[in-house]
C-alpha cells in the first residue's frame, strides 16, 4: 500500500474528499518525522515503535569490483511492531 491508497482508504472511512486525506497522511507522517527528530523514538499503541538508533562505521565490499570502501556512522530508524500488529499479520 502506497501513500495515495492510504489516503484513499482514510477518506473512505471518514468520508471525506482526497485531498483532505492526503493532508491528513501527510500531518501524519510529518509528527512522525519530528517527534523522531525531537525525542528519537515515537509509539504508536498496538501498531509499533519507531526508534532512531546510531549504526557503527562499517567496511563495505563492492561485489562487481572487490573494492573495499569505509562507510562511517549514520543515524537510521528501526522500527519495532507491537504484539498486537504482529498477531494480525500471522
């Protein structure tokens, strides 16, 4: 499922028009994004955690040439589903 078709389905159940869903996806995924900025982690209750975690500087091996490149450390999002997202999707 793509964003537009969460929005599609937002304005289904709430009866409203698209553009108002996609607004409201977009808000969405907006205090996602700076509560994760602000604080490093955000909960959703029975959907999920999302956590920003810090990732070790790394050798990478290019496949095609053999060459071995340094990437440093970078910040990434994990994300952790709660048992109640995990049960469904058994």
């Amino acid at each position: 499922m793509n964003r537009n078709e969460i929005a599609g389905y937002v304005a289904d159940r709430l009866e409203i028009n698209m553009s108002s869903a996609q607004n409201v996806v977009q808000c969405v995924l907006e205090a996602i994004t700076q509560s994760l900025t602000d604080t490093g982690s955000t909960t959703l209750r029975n959907f999920g955690l999302f956590r920003v975690c810090r990732r070790k500087a790394r050798a990478y091996r290019v496949p095609s040439t053999g060459q071995l490149i340094q990437l440093g450390e970078k910040n990434t999002v994990v994300f952790k589903p709660a048992k109640h997202l995990k049960e469904a999707v058994k």
